[in-house]
C-alpha cells in the first residue's frame, strides 16, 4: 500500500482500508514508561499527581522546537514547530523531553505487530499512523462498528489516544480519522465526506496549499468541483 501518493485509485471492488492516527504517540511512549502502561484506562485516585505539560523537542537549524506534546500541553495552546523557548516563557513549568525518532518508530512497529489480531495486512503510514487493510475481516469481529469499539478500547486500555478511519480507499480512511474523530465511510460516500474538509485532508504539500488558498480554493470540495 503506497502511503505516499497523493491521487487515489479507485477502490477496489469491497475493499475496506482501516486508517488509525495517534496524534500524541511521542508523548504517550514517554508517559507509559513513567506511569505505567495502562495510565489512561486506571481511576484517577490510583495515578500520580497530575503530571507538568509534556513537550518532546527536536533542533531545527539552530534552535530548539517543539516536535509533539501531549493533550495537557495543547490545552496551553502549545503547537508543533513552536519554540523551545517561546513555550518555556509561556509555560515555565512545562516539562521538555528530547525527541527519540528510533525509539517511536519501534513502537509504532510493535502497534503495528498487535494490529495482526486483526488482519495480516498492516502497513506503517509515516509516523504517527497504521494502515490496516481490514477487506473481508470484520465480521469475524462482529462488524466495522464492532471491530472499531474493540480496537480503539483495547489501545485506550493501553495508554494510546488513537483515532480511526474506515472507508473504501487509503485517502478516505485518512482523512476520516484526522478531521472527523472515529468515522465509518459508507462505500460510494468518499466525495460526500471529504468535500467540506481542509485542503490538508487531501495530502497536499503545505506550499501547493497555501497556492491553491491564495485563489480562494480552501476545500476539498473546491478542488474537486474546479475544471
């Protein structure tokens, strides 16, 4: 499965592609190992005192910016790309962690490696996401809506915040699990769902966006509907 292209192919014939999205996995790799792996699924009267906002950072040329943050963290309207020390000023009390690609990269691998118990078709989808090509599996779950439930409950339970994607093609799936929370796209209603979203939903490179934005084309929609 290309997790690249940009331009969808036409769905195969019942095909069913499960896109899954952990906005905070960074975080999340950090906080499991401080608190235990189940630290989101626990009472509240059996975790540690509240722990500061996390913020992971990366150099960018010659200065530290943030790369991933957890929920606490946005709550502060804190954001990718930010200055270490511009969200230090804001927030003194943020704790700051330096970024381990390899170490989130074995741990999407290893979610990738649970995912199995669903299909045998997973793919990697950058580094934040999953593929799962779920075509003729889910009624051995009892269903997409059934199958959803138990995969985002079985990763809540252990310590990941995901959302999830499930429509006839990769693009779909995509954009259903970034912009519209935990969505199932109905065979045939693809254009329907992706039309009022972002030009960010369609995988376009930032600076052909802020082209297309320039000359009023903002959506999905506009684009799709311009000669």
């Amino acid at each position: 499965m290309n997790t690249h292209s940009k331009k969808e192919s036409p769905a195969k014939n019942g095909q069913r592609i499960l896109s899954l999205w952990f906005p905070h996995l960074a975080a999340e790799r950090i906080l499991r190992q401080r608190l235990g792996r189940s630290w989101r699924s626990r009472p509240s009267d059996h975790l540690p005192p509240s722990h500061p906002p996390l913020v992971i950072s990366h150099r960018d040329r010659n200065a530290q910016r943030i790369s991933a943050l957890d929920e606490r963290a946005e709550a502060l309207h804190l954001k990718p790309g930010m200055g270490i020390a511009d969200a230090r000023a804001m927030h003194p009390s943020i704790d700051i962690v330096e970024a381990d690609p390899d170490a989130d990269r074995r741990l999407l691998e290893g979610l990738a490696d649970w995912c199995d118990r669903y299909t045998p078709l997973v793919a990697l989808d950058g580094t934040d996401g999953l593929y799962l090509d779920v075509t003729g599996c889910t009624h051995l779950f009892g269903g997409e809506r059934a199958m959803l439930d138990d995969i985002l409950a079985r990763f809540f339970q252990q310590g990941f915040d995901v959302r999830a994607g499930l429509a006839a093609t990769p693009g779909a799936a995509w954009a259903a699990a970034r912009f519209c929370g935990n969505r199932i796209v109905v065979s045939g209603e693809e254009e329907a769902l992706l039309a009022p979203l972002p030009l960010a939903a369609l995988r376009i490179e930032a600076d052909i966006r802020a082209s297309l934005e320039s000359v009023g084309l903002r959506t999905a929609g506009a684009i799709m509907a311009a000669p």
